[in-house]
C-alpha cells in the first residue's frame, strides 16, 4: 500500500532528473539532490528560475549557492500545522514533506479514537514533524527523543509557531535504545511510537547506529512499551536497498506475537508537477490493531 502526500499547498515538487529535484517551499525555489532521480531532465528550461542550489562535495557535506537572496529561515504550512524552514549545510531543510501523509494517518488514528488519555513516543524525531502533528491532534502527552540538540530547539520552535506551548511535550536529548529501555524499568507504555531511523547515526555519546543491524532489536524492544490498547505503531525508514518486505517481517515477527493486529507496508511518494510523475520518498511500515 502506497501513500501520496499530495495535500500540499505551500510545498511542491517541480520537475526531478540528474540526481536533483527542484522544489518549491512556499515562494521559496531550491534546488537539491537525489539520488533516486536516475533519470535525465527532459526540460531544462524549468530549472533556470531557481533561488539556491545544493552542491555536494566530494569530501562529504557540501554548500547552497544563492541566485537570488533568501531568508535564514521562513514558514511553511501543511493544513493546520505550521513548520520552520530553513537551508542547512547538509542539504536538508528542516522538514521532509512526504511524510505529511503519516501525519494526516496519527492525527485520524488520534482523533476517531475519542480518548484524552493518549501517550504517543516518537524516536529520532528530528524537527517534531509528527510530535507536532500528534500534539495538535489531542495526545495527552508526547515525548520526542533525539540525539541531537540542534533538532531539539528547531522542534520546540515548531511547537512555539503551532502554539502548543501548553500542551505536554517533553523534549529528550538521548540516545532512542537506551532511553526505550529506561521506559521499561520505568514500566510506562505508549499508546503510539513513531521512528524514524537513519541508515546510519551517533548518539549523544557517540553511540554508533546502523539501520540493518540494529532496526530489528529496537523495535523488538518497543513492543514491549506498546501499550495493550495500543493505536498504532510506524516505522519510516529510507535507507537504500531495505525493502517493504524486509519491513514488514520486522514488524511481524517483533510485534505480533504480543499485540494481534494488522501490519501495513508501502512506499512515500510525492507528486511531481512536471509531467504528472511521482517520486519515491522512502518506505514505511505501520502496525494498527483493527
């Protein structure tokens, strides 16, 4: 099961080709790479009125270089939720907009269950984009772990700018599996976890993490702080040659056992303008109860 996240109004994906996609946030224009989008530019034409462009260099990171002059940093909305942009060293902006269409599955999982006791866990949760998106739908309390500072306060002048200041989000700076075993000594559940692993990472400490060996025992120990009445439970992950179907034994095997449920596996696709195409943003994979 695919996912399109084609609700966008401030974000747009214009036309892709070379190793590079050309978008627009808000009146914003950039140009990045990609490295999915083998396939040649058939207009090039498109990607002459561009504000900043991203070059890699070939010792690691890279530069924007500015056509026109842009803000440090502007906003960007996706229905009722609002987020921070800004150009960083390391190509991204702050946000990634495929992921708008799990933002749009919690918040409904969130709001159709009618409870106000929910807790929701997110791991390697970068700017909040889901803490923010389950804040603003009614959780009771999220709890957003990183292990860098930096995405921390971009994550709470996320939850600055969708006024959720008075709602319960405790910002974590740790490293995901040693904090998801504390919760266990702890003995608190959830009753929703969101992940959203890199292929590779360090922790605070410099713990290394690597997707392939270590995707399978975080989950695993995530089931065992899955609440029994639980709503949900999502992985995303876009490391390169890890399939849906990997995913999905991952997630069968670690949580079925304990919590019956249905498992959901599929690409993150965004619209291209250009041509009606898509372009792949990655898998997920999602257990639900019912």
């Amino acid at each position: 099961m695919n996912q399109i996240s084609k609700d966008w109004k401030d974000y747009e994906v214009i036309d892709t080709g070379n190793k590079e996609k050309l978008e627009r946030w808000n009146k914003t224009i950039l140009r990045r790479p990609d490295p999915v989008c083998i396939w040649p530019i058939e207009d090039e034409s498109k990607w002459n009125n561009v504000d900043a462009i991203y070059h890699r260099s070939k010792s690691g990171g890279g530069h924007w270089e500015t056509k026109h002059p842009i803000k440090e940093f502007w906003t960007i909305g996706y229905k009722e939720l609002r987020f921070k942009i800004s150009p960083t060293g390391f190509k991204h902006t702050g946000l990634f907009p495929e992921q708008a269409a799990n933002w749009d599955f919690v918040m409904n999982k969130i709001r159709n269950s009618k409870r106000d006791d929910i807790r929701v866990l997110n791991l390697f949760a970068y700017t909040g984009g889901a803490t923010i998106a389950c804040s603003k739908a009614g959780a009771k309390e999220v709890v957003h772990v990183d292990a860098a500072k930096g995405m921390i306060q971009w994550a709470k002048e996320n939850m600055e700018l969708n006024h959720l200041e008075n709602n319960t989000i405790r910002f974590i700076v740790e490293d995901c599996l040693k904090f998801v075993k504390r919760e266990q000594r702890r003995q608190r559940t959830y009753h929703g976890i969101i992940m959203d692993p890199p292929s590779y990472g360090r922790g605070p400490k410099q713990e290394l993490w690597k997707l392939e060996d270590q995707l399978y025992e975080l989950v695993d120990e995530c089931q065992k702080i899955l609440d029994k009445d639980a709503l949900f439970f999502l992985v995303n992950c876009y490391t390169t040659g890890f399939s849906c179907k990997t995913l999905e034994e991952v997630l069968s095997r670690s949580l079925l056992p304990s919590h019956p449920g249905n498992i959901e596996t599929g690409e993150n696709l965004l619209p291209v303008t250009y041509n009606n195409s898509i372009l792949p943003c990655g898998i997920f994979g999602r257990w639900t109860k019912d």
